[in-house]
C-alpha cells in the first residue's frame, strides 16, 4: 500500500494493458486496471481509495436496485501534443454530478475531493490514455444507493466509483430520426436534467420500437402535446437553420451537455450566430421545405457530433444534407479537438491538466 497526497493507492498485480489493442477500441470493452471508491455512511464520505478494478460484493436488498437512487457522468481525458493528459470540463462534470446527486435525494460530493480522486486514477493508469489521433479515455463516475433493506427509504449508504475506459475516435454513421410523438423519456418536472440510470432504462423500449421501424434514434419532444424537440436519443440536438445555430433552451426535461455548452460558447467565438429557444416541429418542417435547414446533428461527450441525414415527422421522411468539410459541425468539432490536444489555445480553462512526468 503506497499513498499519493492522501488517496491511498492498492495497485493491481495483474495489469490487463498488454491486452487492449489500442487500434480496435469498442466502446467500453476494456475497463483501466484501477477504480477510485469511497463509501458513504454516517453522512459523510469516507476519503477516496484507489485500488484495482474488480467485481464488488452486494446484497440483492441494495436499495439502488430496488429504487433506482443511481447517478452518473462521463467525460474524457485526452493525450496532449506536449504529452500530458488533459480531463475536458471536468468541474462542470462535477457540478453536473452534485446537480443529478440532489435530485435524486442523494449526498454531494464536494469538487476537492472528485478532483483529486480522479487526478491520482489518471496519474496512476496514464498509460491506458489512447495516443492515436480522436481517441480517448472516457471516464465513467458513479454513485449509487448501497444499504441492504426491502422498506422503500431514502438509503443512509452509498458507493462513489470512477472507472475508466479507452475509446477509438468516434465516427457515428449519419442518424436516421423519427419524431416520438407517443412515448416521453421524462417530463417538465420530472428527471430528465439529472443523469440518473432510469432516464436510460426508460428510453430503452421507445428506441427498440424506433430501431425496429428502421430508425437509429428518437427525437424526443415535449411530454405535453410533442409539438417542440427535445433531445436526439442521448444527445441535445443542434440545427443550423438560415445560417444560425439553434438549439432547444434548457429546461427540467433537457439535459445541461457540456458539449452542447462547449459548441454554444465555440459557435460564438467563431462569429456564428446562435438562438437557444423552443423549437416546434412546424418550424422544422417548414425549414426542411423550404431549404433553410441546412444541419442537423447530435451532440454528446461520446461522439462530439453526430450527424443526422433524415428526420420522419407526421410520417413524412425529411432529409439534411450531410456534412462537408465546410459546416459547422465538422469545424467546431476540429476546435473542440484542437483544444483538448493542445493545438489551440484553452481560452476558457477547459483543460483539466494531468502531468504524465
Ligand atoms: C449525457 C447526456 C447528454 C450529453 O451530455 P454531454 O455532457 O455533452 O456528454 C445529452 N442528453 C442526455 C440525456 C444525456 O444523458
């Protein structure tokens, strides 16, 4: 046991690295050797602990799979030209967490803590950060509800982890969308602005239907009339409509993506005019009628951007050109990389900088 400015350090004695080719990267596939964990009981954290990667031991009464008090985030850390490791937005990440932690009636953790568990799992399994070019490790923080009881209870324990995974360089093909005008992934109100495990299972079943209809994803609108857009699957959504950029304003059902905020702040800098506000359906049909719709695309820390080619709405298959090397879409996402490598100047301290020595 060694310790590193008080994150105590179990190291693996089996690393897995030898094994992960680096040039074939399924999303997920292999998990990094370490794992920060801390515990939750007495209402407070217990100080944060590295140690390697592995099953834990649970009791089938746990409360989170009973109740669903479970949270996450994901975000990346990516090689630098200079060759240190830099973690993307990681404290609006954090706070994102602590906002999910709220809602779900679960114990914050405060930015000191997250920060410096996970600065020492990146300093420990640097190696596992891809070098080849787009690719990266997405890093997953959970938390989850632990105590062991059938009552329906606010849980009094909780499990804090943050594991890790290389990815390859992310090339969605171009998304074919249907309009959901039954199901709703949340509501106003609801849990749609937290990034909690049951927005994801609920979302399962509507997508399965879409996929089976010959779709990729949904575009989710409103729970009241599904006259206005939401989000793209697990994605905002972004169009560039009469040469400006727009977006659904945020609200309880839309999710607060750090890309999504990223690309806003980059659309500006670059002099491209952006509107956040609701959108209706009849807006996009009219644009797609009239030709004023010239993107459409998914954004999400998984894949940047991901463009969407058609859009069915009251049955009737709208398409968007796809991107060329002109676009918005393409130009801010070589921005966005170009920052997080260290090609262009962070002039919004996004990097979160890991020195590799
Ligand atoms: C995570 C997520 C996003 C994207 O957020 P990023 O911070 O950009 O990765 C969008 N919508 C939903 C529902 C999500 O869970």
């Amino acid at each position: 046991m060694t310790t590193s400015n008080e994150i105590a350090i179990k190291h693996t004695h089996q690393s897995q690295l030898s094994k992960v080719d680096f040039n074939n990267l399924d999303f997920g596939k292999y998990i990094s050797d370490h794992m920060v964990v801390a515990n939750y009981a007495h209402s407070s954290w217990s100080q944060p602990e590295i140690v390697p990667y592995g099953d834990l031991l649970m009791s089938p009464a746990m409360l989170s799979l009973h109740y669903g008090q479970s949270i996450f985030e994901g975000m990346k850390a990516f090689k630098m030209k200079d060759g240190n490791i830099s973690i993307f937005r990681l404290k609006k990440h954090h706070t994102r967490m602590n906002k999910s932690l709220a809602r779900m009636c679960m114990p914050e953790i405060i930015e000191s803590m997250f920060i410096e568990a996970l600065r020492t799992l990146i300093e420990l399994d640097h190696r596992w950060v891809p070098s080849n070019e787009g690719a990266s490790l997405y890093i997953r923080p959970i938390v989850f509800a632990s105590e062991a009881r059938l009552g329906v209870k606010v849980s009094d324990l909780y499990k804090f982890i943050i594991m890790t995974t290389p990815v390859g360089p992310y090339f969605s093909k171009p998304y074919r969308l249907k309009v959901e005008d039954h199901y709703v992934r949340t509501a106003e109100g609801g849990t749609g602005f937290a990034k909690c495990a049951g927005n994801y299972g609920g979302a399962f079943y509507p997508t399965q239907v879409a996929k089976e209809e010959g779709f990729d994803q949904v575009l989710w609108t409103d729970h009241k009339d599904h006259q206005y857009i939401d989000e793209v699957g697990m994605m905002n959504v972004m169009f560039v409509i009469n040469g400006k950029l727009i977006t659904p304003s945020l609200n309880t059902a839309i999710l607060d993506g750090v890309t999504r905020d990223s690309i806003l702040t980059l659309a500006k800098e670059m002099n491209f005019p952006t509107e956040e506000r609701r959108i209706k359906l009849e807006e996009l049909e009219k644009g797609f009628k009239d030709g004023s719709i010239t993107e459409a695309f998914g954004a999400g820390t998984a894949a940047v951007v991901a463009p969407i080619q058609s859009i069915r709405i009251h049955g009737i298959d709208y398409t968007i050109p796809l991107p060329d090397s002109n676009s918005f879409q393409l130009k801010v996402k070589k921005q966005l990389m170009d920052i997080r490598t260290g090609e262009a100047e962070d002039k919004h301290q996004w990097n979160y900088i890991v020195k590799t020595k």
